[in-house]
C-alpha cells in the first residue's frame, strides 16, 4: 500500500472523529503534509507504509493492568492508550486531571505542526492528561507513567501534558511495554513546560512488543535556570520513532538530552532531536549511542539551532554507534546551525566495531574473548545510562537492558555468531 492510499485512507477514517477546533487545526496540519515517507529529509531513512495499518482506528479494547516493576513508588497508569486512576497513585500535591476534547485549546497543543504523529495524534485524542507540579514542591520519589498495550492492529494515541512550576524538582520515567503477540499501533505525546528554577528528568523507556508500531513525541520549553533532563532508551517494538525537541527560552536554562538504542533482529530505531537555543548564556549537551545485532537499522538526526541573538552559548553533541555484525546498520547525521558568534559549539560520530586492542587488553588480564566482549558491550552502554544521575532509574534500566537486549546478545557471543 502506498502512502497516498494510506494518507487519503486515514483522512477517511479521522474525519468523523474531529468535533473542536484544535482538533480541526490538527487535522488540518496532518493532511497537508500527509503520512511520512522517505523524500521527506526528516523521514529520509524510515518508511511507514511496510507497517501501517490499512486503515486508522482507535483502539477500543480494555486494558488490563498486569505485574509491570516500575522505577519508583508513584504510577500513573495507561491501558491500551487510556489512563486508568483506579491503578494510579502520586503525591497528593501533584494534581493529575483528566481533560477531554471539548475542553481543549489550540495553546495546548505544544508540538509543531510539522510533526506528522503528533498531529495525527492531537487530531484523534479524545482527552490529555494534565499533570500539575506545585511550586517548591520536591518529590520524594520518581513517578512511573506506565503504558500498557495488549491490543491488535489499532492504535493508542496517549497525550500527556506536564507542568513544573517554580523551583519544583520531579523526576519522570514513562515506560512503553505491551504484547509481543500483538500487532499494535502506538502514537504518544508528552510535553514539559519547566517554570523558573524547576529541575526535571524525563525517563523514556519503549520496551514496546516485537510487532509493535511505535512513535513518541517529546516537547519541552525550559525556562529561566531551569534544567531539564531527557533520556530515550529504545530496545522494543519492531520499528520505532522518536521525535524530541527542546526550547531554552531564557538565560540560565540547561537541557542535557540523552539516549541509547539496542536493537536486533530486524528492529527499526529512528531517534530525530532539536535542541533549540533561544536565548543567550543557555547550555546543553547530548549523548546518544547505538549498539545494533542482527541486521537491525539505526538512525540518529540530531540538530543544534542557535538564535542569532543566542550569545554565550554552550552545547556539545555526540552520537557513537557500535555495530556487532555485518548486516547491521547505522545513519547518523549530527548537524549545527549556529547563527551567534560567541558560542561554544561542537558535534561529532563515531561508528565501528568492536575493538580489538580493547578485547586483547582485558583478555591480557586473564578474562576469556567472549567474557571481554561482553564486558566491552556493557561498558559501551553504561556510558549513558549513569549519565542519568539516579541509582534507582539506572538499576531499573539496567535490568530491562539485561533482560531485553544483552541476554540474547551474550549468547551469541557464547556461540562465536559475533566476529569482531
């Protein structure tokens, strides 16, 4: 099926859905640009229509909360792209409310308009939560926002909208898991807006099923001292797309937007960022990293933009791939467009196999070939994972990562299917 059937197909099938204006707005940014495909230079290396359904329909099955270990002692539940409040429970200083259509503005959609999912998204959700972070308030402990999928075909469309207030420090892991049986569609949004002297951590982890669709949007506005962390861990779902962008609005904002894509079989990880310098004495940094098995693909696009009036700006950007056999592949393009002219600024990517000297090295010490390989790939990972700055989230990942990606991994190695 090509894009232009699925485009005028899923035009079709949203239509009846739209009741308000914002929705109107949306759809109406969706079906200018239509569903994505490879002459798009955001979509250059991703197609869409070897997964898509024919045909757009919103899940309407329930879901049922299974045993899913979280980061934290705080939950904020979603089954099969609904948020459940019988299975949630957060700090009672956190108002988390449920808003539906009807009640939405234009202002409350974030994200740009260019963003197909997103406005494919806003244009069929029929409610946002509005998580409210009160002012001085420091949470005890993180909040899991967990995403449960056990649907077929259709797809979840979840909307999430967090406000921290001044001086507010909250940290969030939001976990993507489902069915591995199940072929199923899921298309996220999440927006921060960060006040004054907020700090929060943004947590993703998309250990969606292996037949899964996924495509998650991350918007954050970062406001005066304010400082924002973002990490994206992807080892689930068969193909996957992750679009983030990050707005230093005033002086003193710091954004650190990290990630790490473990893929094998024939995985699909497309991770697409803005890190967006409004304003002058701003800083961030980035650091993602790929490791690919099998013959999976891995893309990373990631773009510095620094306003003409951005002076005394700092941001670094690196992005390292290590590929594990010969089939895998990697596409990185890290770019800069800087247009102030004191500023500190640099990018760079690396791609390679693993390395030689390193195994010899640990093998010196008396470790066996398959035990310093393994110990190469851990470390190569780890690298971002403690940049996360948090014991319990980096366990928590650890473990996923263990259970996910290196246990099949390692045992590959232990079979010599890897040649370095």
């Amino acid at each position: 099926m090509n894009i232009k059937t699925l485009t005028e197909n899923y035009s079709n099938d949203i239509g009846p859905m739209i009741g308000t204006e914002a929705q109107k707005s949306a759809f109406s940014s969706f079906k200018t640009r239509g569903l994505p495909h490879t002459k798009m230079e955001d979509w250059l290396y991703t197609k869409t229509h070897d997964i898509l359904p024919l045909n757009f329909e919103k899940v309407s099955e329930k879901g049922l909360l299974k045993s899913v270990k979280v980061a934290g002692k705080y939950q904020i539940v979603f089954l099969n792209g609904k948020y459940s409040k019988v299975d949630s429970f957060f700090p009672e200083e956190i108002s988390v409310e449920l808003v539906y259509e009807d009640n939405l503005q234009l202002d409350e959609y974030k994200e740009s308009k260019d963003d197909i999912f997103a406005m494919l998204n806003a244009s069929a959700s029929s409610e946002l939560i509005h998580i409210q972070v009160p002012k001085n308030f420091k949470a005890d402990d993180n909040i899991t926002i967990v995403h449960l999928s056990s649907f077929e075909s259709s797809f979840a469309t979840p909307r999430i909208h967090i406000e921290v207030d001044k001086f507010a420090e909250v940290d969030f892991v939001e976990y993507f898991t489902g069915d591995d049986n199940k072929a199923y569609n899921n298309i996220s949004v999440t927006t921060f807006e960060l006040a004054t002297g907020a700090h929060s951590k943004h947590i993703k982890v998309q250990a969606e099923g292996n037949k899964a669709f996924h495509v998650g949007s991350l918007y954050a506005n970062i406001a005066k001292d304010a400082n924002f962390k973002s990490f994206t861990f992807n080892t689930g779902a068969l193909k996957a797309r992750h679009n983030l962008q990050v707005f230093l609005n005033e002086a003193g904002a710091e954004a650190s937007v990290d990630g790490l894509y473990t893929l094998n079989g024939k995985q699909h990880c497309d991770n697409f960022s803005l890190i967006k310098h409004v304003a002058a004495h701003t800083n961030s940094s980035q650091l993602f990293k790929g490791v690919l098995d099998d013959s999976s693909r891995g893309i990373f696009t990631g773009k510095v933009y620094v306003n003409r009036d951005a002076q005394q700006v700092n941001s670094e950007q690196l992005n390292k791939n290590l590929l594990l056999t010969k089939k895998a592949h990697v596409d990185t393009r890290p770019q800069l467009e800087v247009y102030a002219d004191d500023v500190k600024c640099a990018h760079g990517a690396t791609v390679g196999q693993m390395s030689d000297e390193e195994a010899f090295y640990l093998q010196s010490r008396g470790l066996s070939r398959e035990r310093a390989q393994k110990l190469l790939i851990h470390a190569f990972c780890s690298e971002t994972i403690l940049k996360i700055e948090d014991d319990q989230i980096e366990k928590f990942l650890s473990e996923i990562l263990f259970e996910s990606f290196e246990k099949e991994t390692f045992e590959h190695i232990d079979t010599q299917e890897i040649k370095s």
